[in-house]
C-alpha cells in the first residue's frame, strides 16, 4: 500500500471513530504528521494505531484506555523510534514551500498580466517583477508555513477550550516575524535588479512548477 492509499485508508477508518477517539486520534495524527519522520512510516504507524484504536473500541474501550492518559508522551516515544527524513527527502521537505508559493505566484502575475493585456491597460507595468519580491515569497511562505505546522503541534493534545485561546505569545512571534519579512523588503528592493517577465512566460513558469511539484513533491 503506497502512501497516498494509506491516507486513503486512514481517512476511512477515522469515520468509523466515536467522537471522543476520534478527537484523540486526530491530535496523534496531528502530532505525527507535522514531526520530521519519514512520510511511509508515519503513515504506516497511523494506521496501525487507527487500526488498533477500533479493534479496541469494539470491544468498548476508549482511546485513552488503550494508549494512556499522556498521549503526547506516547506520540513523542514513538516518532522517536521513527527513522527520520534525510538526503533527498528532507530537501523536498524544505524546498516544496517556497516552490509551490512561486509557482502560484506567476500564476497570478500571468493571468493579472493577460487581463490587462485584454483591457488594453499598461501591460509594462505588469511584467515587471522584482528579485526581492520572489526571495520574500520564498522566504516568506517557508517560515510562516513552518510556524503555523510548529504552533499546531504545540496545541495538540491541549484541551478544546484552551485550543481556542489566542496565545500571545505565539501571536507576537508571528507578528515579529511579519515585520522583519516585510522591512527586508524594503530593503532588498533598493539593492537588487528589476525583471521583464512576459505574461506568457510567468504561464510557462507556472506550467512547470505546476509538473515540478507532481514530480517531485506527490506522495507515491
């Protein structure tokens, strides 16, 4: 079974849950899927602890019966057991954010570009494109996206009501964080070179990154 059929699986298995050990479960899911493991045996250890958790239902336990009242201890031992991403698969890890942000990008940069275009409006204007702006889409979606993976893994296994408070912590990083991106911005728009990027072009860039992340970043 190959992973995307393990998702599959596991998404299947999860609507035959009762509610509280679904909840549980989808905090170990939660858990697991966002810790650096290799993605087939993470997979594969989801799975089984799916299967377990309805193999010990039927027989009218609860989740918290069969792997304990500390499910992140639990999860924690567990992933530590786990090989974890090396070599190629930790560069996809690293490289699938910000590829997918520019790919997306020149989607929008060539059908704003083809509208205007049609409008007869300043076409120039459009494919202008500079070197700061796709290094903070970088950089940008890379750190932010990887913020909000490790502030959903610090949540989990926290009770609901304390899920739903704003932690400002958390809240003044990610300002933080906002503020820095944009002043290096500003920066790095006074130092570095403007390019010319036919609409048509940012379609094909596109194009590609779209192939790109099927080929190199789709679950097999």
């Amino acid at each position: 079974m190959n992973t995307k059929q393990m998702i599959k699986e596991n998404n299947r298995l999860q609507d035959a849950m009762k509610p509280n050990n679904l909840s549980y479960y989808q905090d170990m899911v939660v858990y697991i899927r966002s810790s650096s493991v290799q993605e087939q045996k993470g997979e594969e250890l989801l799975l089984e602890i799916a299967q377990h958790l309805l193999d010990a239902q039927s027989k009218g336990k609860s989740a918290e019966d069969v792997f304990g009242s500390d499910p992140e201890s639990y999860c924690k031992e567990l992933v530590e057991q786990l090989p974890k991403m090396k070599g190629l698969s930790s560069l996809q890890y690293h490289v699938m954010i910000p590829w997918i942000a520019l790919t997306w990008f020149f989607f929008v940069q060539a059908l704003v570009g083809f509208i205007t275009m049609w409008a007869g409006g300043p076409v120039e204007r459009m494919t202008q494109v500079r070197i700061s702006t796709l290094i903070l889409i970088a950089g940008g979606s890379y750190v932010l996206i990887h913020a909000l993976l490790r502030w959903m893994k610090s949540d989990t296994f926290k009770p609901e009501e304390d899920k739903r408070k704003i932690n400002v912590r958390n809240m003044g990083i990610y300002v933080a964080i906002t503020v820095v991106i944009l002043v290096a911005g500003v920066w790095l728009g006074r130092l570095l070179p403007i390019l010319t990027i036919a609409p048509w072009i940012s379609l094909v860039i596109f194009l590609v990154g779209i192939a790109g992340t099927k080929l190199l970043f789709s679950s097999k």
